[in-house]
C-alpha cells in the first residue's frame, strides 16, 4: 500500500516527482483506466480518491490516485478520520494513493500522526536564495537525473544564475543535455554562461545597483526582469537574502572579527572564499544601511502578497531602497 504525502511550495518538483511515479507504477497502455487525478476542492474528494485506491486494476500495471491540495493535514472531520483509520491500513499493494498540499502538515491533528504510520511524508519547498551551497546541491542532484555532469565551477554558475527556480533547473539542464554531444565530458561554466539564462543574477544585480544608489539602473533592471516573467516575490526574496548576508557580514566586520570561517558561518554562507568577494562589494557601505533595507522589503513583500500591481510596488520601494544608500544613516 504506498501512500505518500508531498508537500511545499514548490509546485513543479511535486508534479515532476508524481510524473516520475506515474511512469513506474502505471501501464502505458492502461493509464486513463488506472490514473486517477482529483482536486482538494471537491466536497468529498478524500472519500474519492480512498474509493478509487480500494479499486482493483483494469488490464495491466498498477493504480495511481492523484489528490491535489488535500486539506486532511490541516483539519480533518472525525467522520473522515474515521474513514481514514478504516481505509489507509487496507489499501492493496497495487495502488498509490499521492496525497499533496502547498501547507506544511499540522503534526498536533490526529489525521497527520494516523497519515504517518502509512504514508511516505516528503518536503519540496524551495530553497532560501542565500542557501548557496543547498542550490549547488541541487542542481548537482537534478543533473544527475537529467544526464548532464557539471564540473564544479558550471554547478555553482548555474545554482547562481537560476537560483531556486526549480522549472527553470530542468529546463536549463534539458537544454544543455541536447546541446553538448558528449554526456561523459563535464559540461564547463563558459557552456552555462553562454546558454542559461540569468534571471537570478539579474536579481543580484538589481541588489548591487540598490546597495549603489542607482535608481535609473535599479529600476530598469526590475522593469527587464517583470518583462521576462519573473516572479515578483522571487525578486524581493533574493534581494531579502542577499542584503541579509551582507549585513551579516558586515555587522562581524564592524566588530572586529577577520576570521574568514567565522563570518561565513555566522551569514551561512558553506564556502568562505565568498567572503572576500562580499567585503569588497560591502566596503564603503554601513551595516545600519544594510539592515535598514529590511523593514523596506517587508514592506514590499507584505504588499505584493495582499494583491498590488507588481511594477508600480516595486518600482516605489526601490526608489526608497537607493535613497537609504543616498543618505547618511546616524
């Protein structure tokens, strides 16, 4: 009985996954008799997706029952938890039953402890911009299941240029797949830079025009990334994370410490060779401006999420952000 429970923001590595299932559990010839996908809307979709999981399979291969946004982590009537001790023990072994949900489950209800005495739980929430050595992680993991080999300086480029957009990952790495002729030579970080594109780095960009005082670079550098459909939250998270380390940085500095480990492990940065480039890109700046940035992000962050037109937002809490770096702070 394989039960699995996926959940996290990351909407495209929980599809990617399901599809990876789909292909090992389902016949392709047998798959609109035995592949089930139902939507958390629906009044009685749990009771559905146990029904059709109960379900012997129709000719050849297994089932596999799809429910989408369940809320059963979140809250759960009793006659449905009671439904749910009935069924989840009893589901035969050809079936799987793919429960997933954007929230994190609530592990005080008594429907998430009985889900996992059966059911496989896996988290796919992105992972925080700043996290290099995380991306770098997984950008190595994904490639292997591509068939792409980076060498070790193309993983870190391509973990910087996509950061945590894991659609593009795939994307990007699909393309490389196609273009390089030999899968056993490493692809090099030229390659990466001449055919990925680089929405995160404009990103860090934008971050470095700010942390200037560039309004006119600043805000045309959001206006091209908006137009390359970059997500307007992604934006503000890699701009959070990246004035984040730096005021991490730069508050060890200002208190005397020169250890370069140190540092890296106060701002959770994994290789400390990083520090040296952030001390120069820091140097003529305060950690009271640095830090004085996030509050304005909050800002930002809390008004996109309440539904503001994303260019103007962005555009006039910019124009604060460079004028923190156009003011002497006391």
């Amino acid at each position: 009985m394989p039960i699995y429970f996926f959940w996290g923001d990351d909407d495209f590595a929980i599809a990617h996954e399901v599809k990876r299932l789909q292909n090992h559990v389902l016949d392709p010839h047998w798959v609109q008799f035995n592949y089930d996908k139902i939507s958390g809307d629906e009044s009685d979709a749990t009771i559905q997706a146990l029904d059709r999981a109960m379900t012997p399979v129709f000719g050849m291969g297994g089932r596999l029952i799809w429910l989408i946004e369940t809320t059963i982590a979140q809250q759960c009537p009793e006659a449905l938890l009671s439904r749910l001790q009935q069924t989840l023990s009893a589901i035969p072994s050809h079936s799987h039953l793919v429960l997933t949900s954007s929230k994190k489950p609530d592990s005080r209800l008594k429907s998430t402890k009985l889900l996992r005495e059966y059911t496989e739980f896996q988290e796919f929430s992105s992972i925080p911009p700043w996290k290099t050595e995380e991306l770098i992680a997984n950008v190595d993991r994904v490639s292997k299941q591509v068939g792409v080999k980076l060498a070790p300086a193309a993983s870190e480029l391509l973990a910087e240029l996509v950061g945590n957009n894991t659609r593009q990952l795939w994307s990007e790495l699909e393309k490389l797949s196609i273009y390089i002729a030999d899968a056993t030579t490493p692809v090099n970080s030229d390659l990466v830079a001449r055919l990925v594109n680089a929405t995160t780095q404009n990103s860090l960009q934008l971050a470095e025009a700010i942390s200037k005082g560039k309004v006119d670079t600043a805000l045309e550098l959001v206006t091209a990334l908006l137009n390359s459909n970059e997500p307007a939250l992604k934006i503000v998270a890699t701009l959070v994370g990246q004035f984040r380390t730096w005021g991490i940085v730069k508050l060890n500095l200002e208190a005397g410490e020169r250890d370069e480990k140190a540092i890296a492990i106060a701002a959770e940065i994994h290789n400390p060779k990083r520090i040296f480039i952030m001390r120069k890109q820091i140097q003529a700046l305060s950690s009271r401006q640095l830090l004085a940035t996030l509050p304005i992000l909050l800002e930002l962050e809390f008004s996109l999420k309440r539904g503001a037109i994303a260019l103007p937002t962005l555009q006039t809490q910019i124009v604060k952000l460079c004028q923190v770096f156009n003011t002497s702070l006391p």
